[in-house]
C-alpha cells in the first residue's frame, strides 16, 4: 500500500533508477508518428564526442544522414553536440532504413524541446509502415540508454 502511495506521488522528483530516456506517449498519425519523450536528468540530454562515436559505431551511416541544423546538412555536422532527443530520431530513422531496405532519405523526422527545462521533448519520425516505425523507435531508445549510461553517467 505504502508503495503504491509513493508511486502516486506527483511531488516526488524523477526515479533515479528508472531509464535515462523515457517514452511518454507514441501516436500514430497519418505518415508519421509522434513520440514525446522525458530526460528528467540533465546529464542526459546532449551528445558529446564520446556518444557519437559510440553510436557511429553500431550505426555508421549516422554522419550522412541529411539533416536540418544550424551547422550543415548532414547530421554529422552537428550529432558531437545536439540533444540526445535528436540522436534518437536519427537513430530510429537508422533503423527504420535497414528495415525497410530504404536510403535513409526516404524518411525524416523532426525533433524539438517541448519544455526543455523539464527535459521534455518530441521527436516526430515519417514511416511507411507504422509497426516497422514503432520498433524503430523502441530499438532506438533502448540503445540509446545504453550508449547514455555507457557515455555520459
Ligand atoms: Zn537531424
């Protein structure tokens, strides 16, 4: 009882033993789907060197993917220093291109700060199938809290 009451506490702060990156909500609208997520720890929220070459490794097309930003148009332009909430948009349109034997232009998605001083944000990914698109995502978030806890804890 006492645990459930604890668990129901909307005062209590972000469980520090609960995954770094976590899904909120996922809707599937038409040709996209919506994923808000939450890094409750700040440590959590942007790449470093170390990240990108982490992931890089496991997902070497991640550099060329095309990419709205500040600095180029590739997403190796900026993947060193971005948000994390941006890898896991590239990485979910990694995987969703070696599913679906697609150049990784066929897709693009979008990433955004929804409250960024909460941690909160919303990455929004295009798909052809929305099953292929879920277990994109999924796959993607579970690797990047590994690659998170192996490179930033
Ligand atoms: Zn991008």
């Amino acid at each position: 009882m006492s645990e459930l009451a604890s668990q129901g506490d909307v005062t209590a702060g972000p469980d520090p033993s609960a995954a770094p990156i976590q899904v909120r909500t996922i809707t599937v609208q038409t040709g996209r789907l919506v994923c808000d997520i939450v890094i409750p720890d700040e440590r959590f929220r942007r790449t470093t060197p170390g990240l990108a070459a982490f992931a890089a490794e496991r997902f070497p097309d991640l550099p060329h993917h095309a990419c709205v930003n500040a600095k180029g148009a590739a997403f190796g332009d900026v993947m060193e220093h971005t948000s994390t909430a941006h890898l896991l948009e590239h990485l979910a349109i990694s995987l969703q291109t070696r599913a679906a034997a697609q150049a990784a232009d066929s897709f693009v998605g979008t990433t955004e700060w929804t409250d960024e001083q909460a941690g909160e944000a919303r990455v929004q990914l295009s798909f052809r199938d929305d099953l292929e698109a879920l277990r994109a995502f999924n796959e993607a978030t579970r690797f990047l809290n590994i690659a998170v806890l192996t490179c930033l804890a």
